[in-house]
C-alpha cells in the first residue's frame, strides 16, 4: 500500500474543503473591530498649523532688541537702505514649558516688525521709540517665520498678516497669520493668536547679528520688563 504523505498546511486546506458551515446567528469568531481612537479636535484659536498638523500656543512675549545685557541695556538702532532707522521688535508666540523658555517649545511662529525712529528727538528721550502699530503708517513687517517639530519655515512674500486687537495696557493681541512656506509653495503655514501677551522684554543681541537672523535658541530674555526711552 502506497504512503500518502501530507503537510499540515494541506492537511488543513482538506479539512476546510470538507466542512460546511451552518450559522446559528450566534458566532461571534470574527467580532467586528471596535472604533479606533478618537482624532484631537481641530484648533480653532490659539494655535500655529504646519499643513494639517496643529500645536496649541501657550504662551506669547514681545520683545525689543538691545545692545547688550539687562533692562537697561539700550535699543539697538538698525538702518535701513533709504537711512532711515527703525527699532526691532519680535512677538513669539510658542509651546514651551514657560512665557521665557522659548528654546523649550516644539512650535513657535515669530512676526518681526520694525518701528521708525524719530530721529530728532535725542537718544535716552522718551518719544524717540515707539511700539508697533501705535502710530500710523510707523510699523513695517520685517520677516514673518514658523518653526516646527525641528523645521523652519519662512513665509512667502504673499503671505497675510492680520493684527486685529492689539492692547498693551490689557496685554492682549490678537492676529492671524496665513500663507505658504517661501521655498515650497505645498507647504500651507497659519498662526491664530487671541490671548494675552507678556510685558516688553529686552531681546540682546549683537551689532555683528543679522536683525532677522536671531536664533531662538540663543535667546535670554530679560526677566523684568521694561520701558521704552
């Protein structure tokens, strides 16, 4: 008599030919997967967007550049191209574990603006300074960024800033900022702010650092706030 050798796998496709089924209503060896995780809900304020990816703002400061260390370290003037000067100042909004850890966060967007000196009145006088958006027509934007999960984007020049509420006696600001990275147009960039803001802070730099070139990482901000004279 001749052997017949079999493996389990043909074994097992026999036996499953061999079979027939009779549902009684009651199997329950192949339940139906229950519902994955809930999404996160979408951000409708507070938040900075990389794409569809979304981080929750949690704190925002204003600072002004100065020469050196301290509250009174004085405004660093920069020239512009047509001679005139403008004091700089940055609003960062971001993620990290305080209002001044800014090298903590994971998310961060910074609107750098400039506002122009007067010129004739004396450094050290109050009125030679002013902050942004308080006189007409004396505030230009000077660069507008996001940072994200280790990955800077630069928006382009046809992006949209919108500062709709800005009040510093309440310390409140509110903005949206949209538009897309400057070297990849695939790449959508967005900012909604609607909260508080911290007291001006003193922002030190260097006269050989480029004034939109300021690596958060290296920043020391000032723990009081200060005035601005």
């Amino acid at each position: 008599m001749k052997k017949v050798f079999l493996s389990l796998a043909t074994i097992a496709f026999v036996a499953a030919g061999s079979l027939t089924v009779i549902s009684c209503g009651g199997d329950d060896s192949n339940p139906t997967p229950g519902p994955g995780p809930e999404p996160e809900p979408e951000l409708t304020e507070n938040f900075i967007q990389v794409n569809s990816d979304q981080e929750a703002i949690d704190y925002t400061i204003y600072a002004v550049h100065v020469l050196g260390e301290g509250d009174n370290a004085p405004i660093r003037e920069y020239a512009l191209e047509d001679g005139r000067k403008v004091a700089i100042f940055e609003f960062i909004s971001h993620n990290g574990t305080s209002a001044g850890a800014i090298a903590s966060s994971t998310a961060l967007t910074d609107v750098l603006v400039g506002t122009l000196v007067d010129e004739t009145i004396p450094v050290g006088t109050a009125g030679r300074y002013s902050l942004p958006y308080v006189k007409e027509g004396g505030t230009l934007i000077l660069g507008l960024s996001t940072s994200m999960n280790d990955t800077d984007y630069t928006y382009s020049d046809a992006a949209e800033l919108n500062v709709s509420a800005l009040d510093y006696t309440a310390k409140t600001m509110t903005y949206v900022l949209s538009g897309v990275d400057a070297d990849d147009s695939s790449i959508s960039i967005k900012t909604n702010l609607n909260g508080t803001i911290e007291g001006l802070y003193s922002l030190p730099t260097t006269a050989a650092k480029s004034a939109v070139k300021v690596s958060k990482k290296d920043i020391n901000l000032s723990k009081a706030v200060r005035t601005l004279n």
